[in-house]
C-alpha cells in the first residue's frame, strides 16, 4: 500500500510539472468550456415566461453547476492513447511494472489541479456579476462530492473502453465523436432533464448520458433528484465497462504490434 502511494505521489507530481508548462494552454482550454454560459442566457429568458419547470434563477445555478461539473470531468484519454498506439509508443508503457492506466489518471488529475485557480475566480466573478444565481448549498450539495469523482470515473471509463478500439483501428477517437452528439443532449450539457418530455427523460436515464452531467450538477444546486438511484446505475455502468474494458485490453495486447516502432 505505501509503495502505491508512494509511486502515485511521483506520477502526479511528474504529471503535475508536466502540465504547469502547458498553463497557458490549459487557461484557453478553460475558455473554450464556456457553453454553459452561453446557454444560460437563452434558457433563462424561456423559463422567465413561467412555461418551464425551473425559474430564471434556477436556470443560471444549473448551468454555472454545469460549469464546475465539467471541469472535473473533461476526459481526453481517448486522443493520447490512440496517438500511443499508432506511434508504437505504448511499447515503452508496458515496460513498467503499473499499468498505464494510472499514468493517464495522473494526467487528467494534474491537469484539473493546474487549472483549479482559475475557474474558481471565473465563478467567483460570475456570482458577484450575478447575485440571483447565488444559493445557499443543503445536504445534497455533499453528495455532489462523491457524485463528481463517480462521474470522472464513469466518464474516463468510457472513454477509455472507446480507446482500446486503437488496437484493432487507426482512428479509434471517431468513435468518441459520434458519440459526442448523444453525450450533448442527453446528458443535460444542452438543456436540463427536467424540461425534456418524460418519455425521452426516461429514455435518456437508460444510458450513462444524464450521470456525466445533470445528476451531479443537480445534487450542487440542490434540484429533485433520486440521490440512492443514481449512485447505483453510476456503479454499475462503472462495473460493466471496467469488466469490458479489461477484457478488450487483455485482448488487444495479444496483436498489439507497435505500428509505428
């Protein structure tokens, strides 16, 4: 146990190093995640005309809690690992005696402690520029903790069961785009569950969507939501994926011949 702990300090501190270099960057990359905002403007003047389940206030809490979700839950894994593939770099991973798995976690985890400070004063500035959207956090907001880290660990599941489709094709990382459009509009990014017709909310609570995004961001503002029922798909999508991503791994090293070494 002190050996792992010991080994992921080093990954996340060599990780963490790594992205301060790139902090420019990673300051635009906080600025190209602005959507919520801009969605906000237009869902706050169709839920003043009193037609929708949530009022104006509710709407800019939504989508700034929208915001703090995704900051946490950006996953890229899908892109470095594909590039590893292709280039017969992956080769040098498996080398080490831990599974690059936890390298690419210590990636995404420095690169969300590097850009901490600054979306905390981008949501500081948005609360005092908008003193309606301020609320007081309940008991729900707790849950939102363990809700979030679920939702990274869904999040990089998937996409990381996506990637291992880079043993058998080139451009694995189309797979994550076509799965981008579902992933816009069920899973809460666009719009709130809670204005969408029943019938495609349930349809939408079928899949992993509505847990990368609206269950979390409404455990923040506090909204209806089953805290109990959505912890238990969130596991076990979680299980599933693992079980399949695993599978798909042991399967894929098995022809996995360094193409570009």
């Amino acid at each position: 146990m002190r050996y792992a702990v010991r080994v992921g300090r080093q990954y996340l501190a060599t990780q963490y190093a790594n992205m301060a270099e790139y902090r420019s960057e990673i300051i635009l990359w906080l600025f190209a995640m602005v959507l919520p905002f801009i969605l906000m403007g237009p869902w706050m003047t169709a839920a003043a005309t009193g037609r929708l389940a949530m009022t104006p206030e509710q709407m800019a809490r939504y989508f700034l809690a929208v915001f703090i979700v995704r900051q946490f839950t950006v996953v890229w894994v899908i892109w470095d690992f594909e590039f590893q593939i292709v280039e017969g770099r992956l080769s040098g991973q498996l080398l080490k005696p831990i599974d690059p798995v936890w390298n690419y976690v210590c990636m995404h985890l420095a690169e969300q402690m590097t850009r901490l400070p600054f979306w905390i004063v981008l949501v500081t500035v948005f609360l005092l520029c908008n003193p309606g959207a301020r609320w007081t956090p309940g008991w729900s907001c707790l849950l939102a903790v363990p809700a979030i880290a679920l939702t990274f660990t869904l999040r990089f599941a998937l996409q990381y069961t996506f990637a291992m489709l880079a043993f058998w094709m080139e451009r694995a990382a189309a797979i994550e785009q076509l799965s981008f459009l579902p992933y816009m509009f069920l899973s809460g990014l666009v719009a709130p569950l809670a204005v969408f017709p029943p019938g495609l909310r349930h349809l939408a609570e079928m899949t992993p969507f509505p847990y990368l995004v609206d269950f979390p961001a409404q455990l923040i503002i506090g909204g209806h939501v089953d805290a109990g029922r959505g912890f238990v798909t969130m596991g076990a999508w979680i299980v599933a994926l693992l079980l399949l991503n695993r599978l798909m791994w042991h399967r894929g090293l098995r022809q996995y011949s360094g193409m570009g070494a």
